[in-house]
C-alpha cells in the first residue's frame, strides 16, 4: 500500500528508537493485523530490558541540553514538526484508519488534531508565565516560575494511536522536556510512523538524540516505565482498571501521574431540545470510531415527553448507517479493533439482556464479503435504567442505553451517578436548564456541554475528567503546567535581613 511506504514502514520494523537512531532490541516480535480486513500490515520488533535503557540514558542526555533551548526556539522546531504532519495528513490518516479500523474522515480528523496542538503549542512557547506577588518584607521580590520536569512517560491507548500522543509530547517540548512514548502494542506502526516523521524535522534542527523516545512493546515496557524514578511524570491513556495500576506504581515512588481513563458518557435530551439536532449528536456519539472513545455516548437519558419521539427516531436513524470497510468513506461505521473487542461487545450484550434490557436495534456480528476480519458488529440501543450493572460499566462498543427521566434534578442525578466522569451534555433550548446542568449542582464530568455531544474535544480547552476518569488534563488551557515544576523565589535587594511573619532573631 502506498501509505505504508510513504510513512517507512516495512514488512519488519524496529520498535526502539533515541529521537534519529532505531536501536536493534532482542525483544518479542509483535505482528499488526489490521481489523479492516484481517491482513497482516507488518512486523515490530519490541524493546528489551537493554534497548530500553539505552532510550532512558539517552533521554536523561538530551533533558540537560534541551532545558536550555529557549522556549520559542523549541517553539519554533514544533512549528516545523507540525507542517511536516501537514505534508503527511493522507498517508498517516490512512494508516490510522486501517490499522485501528476508525473511518478514514476520522482518521484525517485525528492527524488534524495532532497539527492543531502543534499550532496551540507554538503560541504557548512564548506564554510560559509564571505570578509576580507583593512581599511583606520590605525591599523584596518575590515571583514564582516554571521549570521543566524531565523526562515524559506517555503510555497511550489503540483508539487514538497518534493524537494522544501528540497532546502530551508537543507540550512537554516546548515546557523543555524530552518524552518517552509507548504506543499501544495494538497499533505500533502508527508509532513508528509518526517517529519517522519526526526524525527528519529532528535532524533538520541538531535537536539532541533523546529528546523524543519510542519504546514499543507490551504490558511489560509499560510497568518498566511506570515504576522508573528517572521518569517524574507518566501520562496514561487506557482503561481505569490500568490506570489504578499505573497510579499505584508512580504513587509509591511519588512520581506524578496525569491519568486519562475510562468514560461513560451521556447525554440529557430535554422535552425543549432541538431534536434535529439531538438525534444527529447522539448518533455520531454512539456510534463514531464504532463505540470506541473514551468520550462515545453510552446513555441517552430521555424526558418522558419526547421518548418514544426520539426512540422512533433513532431507530430510523440506525437503519440508514453503513457498516464496513473505514476506508472507504461512504460507510460511518467500521470494525472493533480486534475478535477479543468483539467478545466484550457480545458479553455485555446478554448481560443487558439478563437484567431485563429491551434491544430495540439488535447486535451481533456481521459476516459474509467485506467482513472476513470477524471484527465488524452491529451498534444496537437498549432501553434499560439506571440501576442495572452494565450501565454502570463502560463498554467500548457501540451499545447506547437509553433511560427515561421526568424532572431535570433526577436526569442529573443519573447522569452523575456511574463511577465515571469524562464527559457530558444536554440538548435543551431551556437556558434555566443549561445553567442548572453546568451549575455547581449539575454534571459532575470534567467536560460538559449544551447542544453539541460528548465526542469531538478541541485542542484549545483542557480533555479530561473526575472520579474514575483519573482527574488528569490534557492539550488546551493550563495543561501545560503539569508537565513542569513550580517554584517560588524571594530576592532580598535590602542591606539587612528581615523575617517574615514579623520574627525576630537578633545576635
């Protein structure tokens, strides 16, 4: 396939790279079949106890020298790295498509995300500010600043095998630190591809070896990192039952953890909302990247009014949705990302049929041309409550509940009331009902919206989340702050030594 060769990527790849350098590694062999079609795409040769060494040693290398480029020149190298995703929107926009199976528009979408964070980051390197406050002691300054951390830790998801990345590693550049990446070993050419990509702006610019890192590999390259003292901040992007892990292995040793994690989002549809407009934002919710964001729309949380209006129309809706190859961009749908993906759809299935869900659109798995990978399902939409166990989890699926409320209290209760909290909406013309959902009385998630849907964050405002969600923020606002270390600094200009709090040590 041209993409592949326009990206570098052969039949067998290196896994382990210090920035410019591929480092050879007596690592497991890791294939990557696509789910599109079940066809191998290639071969990753994983890193080993040494070969990952070498990535941190080098990385330590690189954080002394980088420290000190100032920040709009790193700026400047990240600007580059951004027209260099420019040149390569198409062949890496396909490459996310077929070897993690979401439509090619969103794959596009998701190489756009990453040239976006680069335009975001660019600014931020000439706004790295820090506060000026008054002293109560005569004749002195007191300021704080922000300093660099070190090294970067990123672990990321399969679901968005490039953007992710790029939210954490562009900041953290131009804040003066180097990163390390793991990739998901379901999708380690993406990794490899958006390495070489930035190989070239690298060499371009003599950035010192070590500043961005890839070591690919399973579980195991991810606990290595996680329990690494020379690694004082990871950022990880998976399943809340890894981030618990993660959060322990860094807690222990007091690193700093930016967690992203599971999501079980919905969206409240009020008697006044714009169903036109609720109908299309819950159908892209559910359904998008086939059910599996961390921001998918899980529950539809229905006025009593307006629920069997809406249920009927959904129902129209889901029969108009086109299933198969993502590539192709007259289907909305494509595959799960793999048969183990599949088997979690299926099981969560009859465990919603089991506490007496109602399936209006049916499941299952498609067969027959076109879906010879095992990995293509049907997105279906039960009628279910609030109470039953499988609503409280997060499938990563496109199976959407819906649940029925009468008052906009108990439709934010039920909101609120799953472990989870990334993201949220309403779809109400009511401003009274708006501004009691994003009231300090309302959603509970670190994102809520009114009138669009859970899905489709902008780089500009801080992603993330609260309770089992991990609390951690990513790409816009102050997310910068958490990949640098604060300071606070007093100067003395006086000819003597005054204490504060009014103290006094004479001799």
């Amino acid at each position: 396939m041209d993409f592949l060769k326009a990206l570098g990527i052969e039949q067998t790849n290196k896994g382990i790279s210090t920035g410019t350098q591929w480092i050879n590694s007596s690592g497991a062999t890791i294939d990557s079949f696509s789910p599109v079609d079940g066809k191998k795409i290639g071969s990753v040769i994983a890193a080993d106890t040494e070969s990952y060494e070498t990535v941190i040693r080098k990385a330590e290398e690189a954080f002394k020298a980088w420290r000190l480029v100032p920040a709009p020149k790193r700026g400047e190298i990240v600007r580059q790295v951004g027209e260099a995703l420019r040149q390569y929107k198409e062949p890496l926009g396909k490459l996310v498509s077929y070897e993690m199976g979401k439509s090619l528009q969103e794959g596009y979408g998701e190489v756009q995300e990453m040239i976006d964070i680069c335009d975001f980051a660019v600014g931020l390197s000439r706004q790295l500010h820090g506060l000026t406050m008054h002293s109560e002691r005569p004749a002195h300054r007191m300021y704080e600043q922000y300093h660099p951390l070190g090294i970067v830790g990123i672990i990321s998801a399969f679901n968005f095998p490039v953007a992710v990345w790029s939210w954490n590693s562009m900041l953290a550049w131009v804040c003066g630190d180097v990163c390390v990446w793991k990739p998901s070993e379901k999708v380690p050419l993406c990794g490899i591809a958006c390495q070489n990509i930035i190989s070239d702006v690298f060499k371009r610019n003599n950035v010192p070896e070590g500043v961005s890192g890839l070591v690919i590999g399973g579980r195991e390259v991810g606990e290595w990192m996680a329990a690494d003292t020379r690694i004082p901040l990871i950022s990880a992007t998976g399943s809340t039952r890894m981030g618990k892990a993660v959060g322990a292995v860094v807690g222990e040793r007091l690193g700093r953890s930016l967690l992203e994690l599971g999501g079980n989002n919905a969206i409240i549809i009020s008697k006044e909302a714009d169903l036109n407009i609720a109908i299309l934002g819950s159908l892209f919710g559910a359904v998008g990247t086939a059910g599996q964001r961390c921001t998918t729309t899980r529950r539809l949380i229905i006025h009593e009014d307006v629920y069997d209006t809406v249920k009927s129309k959904l129902i129209s809706a889901y029969k108009q949705l086109r299933i198969g190859d993502p590539l192709d961009q007259k289907n909305h749908v494509g595959p799960l990302i793999d048969k183990d993906a599949v088997n979690m759809y299926l099981d969560s299935i009859e465990k919603c049929k089991a506490e007496g869900g109602n399936f209006i659109v049916e499941g299952g798995v498609l067969s027959g041309d076109g879906y010879e990978s095992g990995c293509y399902v049907k997105p279906c939409i039960a009628e279910a409550k609030p109470g039953y166990k499988i609503v409280q989890h997060e499938t990563f699926a496109p199976i959407l509940y819906l649940l029925k409320y009468k008052t906009i209290e108990e439709a934010i209760a039920i909101q609120n009331e799953v472990p989870q909290g990334l993201s949220s909406s309403i779809m109400t013309l009511n401003m009274r009902e708006a501004e009691q959902f994003l009231s300090h009385a309302g959603s509970d998630c670190g994102i809520a919206n009114v009138n669009i849907g859970t899905s489709g964050a902008e780089i500009g405002g801080a992603f993330g989340g609260e309770k089992e969600t991990g609390g951690g923020r990513e790409s816009g606002s102050d997310a910068w702050k958490a990949y640098m270390r604060r300071q606070t600094n007093t100067i003395n200009y006086s000819t003597s030594l005054p204490l504060a709090q009014g103290i006094k040590f004479d001799i």
